[in-house]
C-alpha cells in the first residue's frame, strides 16, 4: 500500500473527536456533529486535567475532576491522572525538561499506547501565544518523560501532555496542562493580529474558512513555496498536516486532523468545534524537504449571524 493509502486508511480509523489532541468525544456543549457519510478525520479531542500553576517547575495538587465538559489543558488531573512538572525551567538555551504522569494509584504511569505515531505528545505555549513548541520526549523504565527545549523568553508558559494510558483504568484519551514559570524580566506581547495568511521562511500558509461555536467548522489550509503549490507535503505523525488551536485568555485546547485526502497538498481540510466566542490562536505542523514547519494564525470565532466580539476587530499578518 502506497503512503496516500495507508494515510487514508488511517483518518478513516479516527473517530470524530474534539476539545484537545486525541480524545475521543466531545468536550464543548452543544453543536452538531461533523458531516456524515466520509468520515472527516478530525477534531482530535483532548480531555481534560486540573488548573493549576507550576511554581519552579512543579505541580501543586488539585483536585481530580471526571467532567468532559471542560476543554482540554485546562487541568492537571483528570479520572485520577496528574501531571507532574519535574524541571525548573530557564530561558534562552536548551535544557532537559522532565515530567511524569501518576494515575490512580498514584505511581508513574509507564504503561502508553501509540497515537498518532507516539506514545506522547507535548506541547509548550507561551501563555501570550507568540511561542509554540510541539516535542515528542521520551520515557525512561520509570515513567520519567524528558524532552530538550528552549524557552525564548522569561515569562509564563503552558504545557500539555496529550496521552492515552494503558491498563484497565486506562484507555481515555487525555490532554492534562499545568504551567511553566520562567523567571527573568517579562515583557509579554499582544496577541498577534488576526490574518489569514502566514508566512513561514520561503512558504506562505492561507487559511479559508470560519469558526462558529457549537458547530464542526470546516477550515481549510493552502500551503505554497515561493509562489507555486506545495502538492508533495510529506506524511507527520500519520497525516499531511497537524493543526493546534488555543483559545486565547484561557488557553483552552484544541487538537485537530484532517479529513481524509489521497492529495499531498496544496490543500490541507480540517473540522474544528469551538465551545465560545473569541479569539483562537491556530499552529499549523506540516512537513516538507524532511523538515517540519509551523504556521501561526489568530482567528476570530463568531456565532453564526457574523457578531464578533469587540476584540476581534483588529488586523493584519
């Protein structure tokens, strides 16, 4: 089977799914589901964990919620999983990020099954959305997990692990989030304009397409080089592209895939659900010439009449 069709086979296996990366279900309230018939291979839906900051890299306690309401990363711990920030962070030069997760019976959970290509994936945001880091760590006989990064700047961070545990109390995808505290002089930005396009090096990125809360939006990403269409994108973690969104003030976390397509670009469609209004902050992986690259978009979601919220009314790249 050539890779279109492995790739195909793959999205058709993904069950539609929204809230955080790689959670089955739906996390938002109402809203109606993605488009029957061919399945659109989307929403991955990241579960939720607890809310809390990591002061000098580590978790405080909270307590465990089991509600699936709740967007994804907004918690630390979820059904009796937590995640426990090890590293107290520093800026300007990698270092050795290290976290484990306990599950209910409070010890390291090692046992992890493969989505997407991994066992886990992690992601730090900086919490003004200007930084974006998508890392794939790996795990020691223990459950300890550790990734080498560079925090750019002293500041404020989240970081999410999105994961689905083995074992008989395992098996629901989760997406736990806990904070990250750089010291140093922070000087945090506004929230890049809204815009349609990116540009990332010699590629510029179009997104076409809404965000209507409560309903599966269909967002499409062209990508091109130089001018001309990208049509030989290459296969990442199991599909042509892999898009974040994170909800600006709260950092409410959403993972989505594309629907199934046997063409290597230039076209990238992806379904999304939003739970509210505001403004999303959306991180697009693709990967080309045998290197990954990452297109940032803010977007507006807007009910479905048009209104907007005031903040929105801003724009540019």
């Amino acid at each position: 089977m050539n890779a279109a069709g492995k790739l195909g086979a793959y999205v058709l296996g993904l069950a539609v799914v929204f809230g955080g990366a790689l959670g089955v279900g739906r996390v938002t309230g109402p809203g109606d589901a993605p488009t029957q018939g061919k399945s659109p291979a989307v929403a991955e839906h990241a579960e939720t964990g607890g809310h809390d900051g990591a002061d000098g890299g580590h978790e405080a306690a909270t307590t465990t919620t089991t509600s699936t309401d709740t967007p994804g990363g907004l918690q630390v711990s979820q059904n009796g999983y937590t995640l426990s920030l090890l590293t107290t962070p520093v800026t300007g030069r990698p270092m050795d990020l290290t976290f484990r997760v306990t599950g209910p019976d409070q010890r390291p959970v090692t046992g992890y099954k493969v989505e997407h290509d991994k066992k886990m994936h992690f992601i730090v945001v900086s919490r003004d959305l200007t930084s974006f880091q998508h890392v794939h760590p790996e795990m020691a006989p223990d459950g300890t997990w550790k990734t080498s990064l560079t925090l750019p700047a002293p500041g404020a961070y989240r970081a999410f692990a999105d994961f689905v545990p083995e074992g008989p109390e395992g098996g629901e995808k989760l997406t736990l989030g806990a904070d990250l505290q750089a010291a140093g002089d922070y000087q945090p930005q506004p929230l890049p304009h809204v815009s349609r396009t990116a540009t990332v090096g010699d590629y510029t990125v179009n997104l076409a397409g809404n965000l209507v809360p409560g309903r599966s939006s269909k967002l499409t990403l062209t990508v091109s080089k130089n001018g001309k269409p990208v049509t030989d994108l290459q296969p990442y973690l199991g599909a042509y592209g892999h898009l974040v969104a994170l909800r600006a003030g709260d950092l409410a976390y959403l993972h989505v895939h594309p629907e199934e397509s046997e063409q290597a670009g230039p076209e990238i469609t992806f379904y999304a659900e939003v739970p509210s209004v505001g403004n999303y902050r959306l991180f697009l992986d693709f990967q080309h010439d045998d290197q990954v690259r990452t297109a940032s978009f803010t977007v507006p979601a807007t009910l479905a009449d048009g209104h907007a919220p005031s903040a929105t009314h801003d724009h540019g790249h």
